[in-house]
C-alpha cells in the first residue's frame, strides 16, 4: 500500500512537469509497488489539479496502447485509458503551436461521440454502438511527461495516458456508415505515407476498445456520459512533430483531417 501523500506527490509533479514543459523519470523505479489501479487513482488526483488550475472541464476519455502497432512501440502490452480535458481540444484550421510541449508526437484515431450514459452492470460492443451518437475522425497528440517516453503500464496511467491535445474532424458519421472492422486509414507526414492500417488493427474493433474501458470505469465507480468525446487509440504508431510539418489521416469513406504546425 502506498500512502496518499505519495500518491498526491506523484500526482503533483506529473501537474508541475507539463505545466513547466519538462520530464520527470518513471515512478516504478523508485516506487516499484506501483499497481495499475493505484496508478488510476494518481491519474484521477492528476485531472482534479488540471481541472482547478487549468479551470476547465472534462470533455470525454482516450484509450491507449489499443493496437498493437502502439504496444509495440512503447513496449507495453495492455491497454490504459485517460481523460480529456475541454482545453486539449484543438482546431483543425489553426497551426499547431508546440512552446508548451515537451516532445509530442501525433497519431490517428477515431473519436465516439456519446448521446447516452454508459452504465453496466456490464458494456457490450452493441450497447457502445447503440450509446454513440455520431463517430468522427480524429488525432491525438500524446506528450508524455516521461523522459524519452519511457515508462510502465503504471506510469503510463499515472500521466493521464499521454494525453496532450486532440482534434477532431468536423464531418459527423453513423457508426453503420462505415466499416469499423475494415476501414482504412492512411496517415500521411509531410506528403507521404507514414503508416496505414485499418479500424480493425483496435482490439479487433474500436467499439470493443471502448466496451473494455467502459467496463474499467464501472468498476471504478465511473462511467461514460452522454456528450462525452472518446477517442478509440492509435490505429498506427505516433509521428514525431516538428516545426512546420503537416499531418493527415484519411479513413475509407469519411472525410480526410489534416493538420499544420506553426513554422
Ligand atoms: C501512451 C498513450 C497511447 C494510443 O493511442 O495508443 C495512446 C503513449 O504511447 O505515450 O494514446
Ligand atoms: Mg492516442
């Protein structure tokens, strides 16, 4: 067991660490007692700090580490899910200013945009679809506060998933307009291909990614709500991001997003 004190401790310099754009190194070494569940309470304490300092509101969840395109990457191998904070949200028209990040990168996905609570006892994949009011594409840029990205399931957790800013398309899409086991997705850097894949590649399906959170959440005395945004986790791996490139992901039969960084 570890003490609340470290636990609001940890929860504090992941805050501080984004808010003065610098890296902290991983908590399981120093605390390798550490679990995945304590890990969420640290991320819950993180977003009530955000939420206070930040003054602003909650606007929906993310999952991570939902394909294994991304578990490969990051070398963990079990999914995690964070929370979106209404000042995350990006619009695809503006550049993208990267001062107040650390070393973000990019990555595509597909936003749930619910209409209906999700409340147990138990969330299927038809009871996601039938609570989804329109799904859209998106992308998420993820800025952990670890050094080199390196980190733990825990850790992972702790820092909110990664989460750093999202955006999301403005075309607005049924769930039984598309394919949401064989969608393709192309995402482009600078003009050329950076990886494709295909809705499938999470979980099998994205509504089953978020069934699994959902589920999470339940046991947490948490849940999904009507008006939440959800983004499903990378179909890809993420793209580094400098000054001045310009990132677009294109799924099958939905409108293509692209987004620019400031020069
Ligand atoms: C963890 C967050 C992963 C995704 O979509 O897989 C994530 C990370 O890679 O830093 O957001
Ligand atoms: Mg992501």
């Amino acid at each position: 067991m570890m003490k609340t004190d470290t636990l609001d401790q940890i929860a504090y310099e992941l805050y501080k660490a984004e808010r003065d754009v610098s890296e902290v190194t991983k908590f399981v070494d120093q605390y390798p007692e550490l679990t995945v569940e304590t890990a969420y309470d640290i991320q819950d304490k993180l977003i009530e700090l955000k939420r206070m300092h930040e003054q602003t509101t909650i606007s929906g969840l993310k999952l991570g580490l939902t394909s294994k395109a991304k578990q490969q990457m990051m070398g963990v191998h079990e999914p995690s899910y964070g929370v979106l904070l209404a000042n995350m949200a990006l619009n695809p028209q503006l550049p993208i200013s990267l001062k107040s990040l650390i070393h973000p990168k990019i990555e595509p996905e597909i936003a749930f945009v619910f209409k209906e609570d999700l409340r147990g006892p138990i969330v299927t994949v038809a009871q996601v679809l039938k609570a989804t009011d329109y799904i859209a594409p998106a992308m998420e840029i993820i800025d952990s506060r670890y050094l080199n990205f390196n980190f733990t399931l825990p850790d992972v957790i702790a820092d909110n998933s990664s989460s750093s800013r999202y955006i999301l398309g403005s075309q607005k899409y049924a769930v039984n307009e598309v394919d949401l086991v064989n969608m393709g997705c192309i995402f482009t850097h600078n003009d050329e291909i950076f990886a494709t894949s295909t809705a499938g590649s999470v979980m099998g399906h994205p509504a089953r990614a978020i069934a699994w959170m959902a589920n999470k959440l339940i046991a947490r005395g948490q849940h999904i709500r009507a008006g939440d945004i959800v983004l499903s986790g990378a179909l890809t791996g993420a793209a580094t991001m400098h000054a001045g490139d310009s990132f677009t992901v294109s799924f099958d039969g939905m409108e293509s997003l692209t987004v620019e960084v400031e020069r």
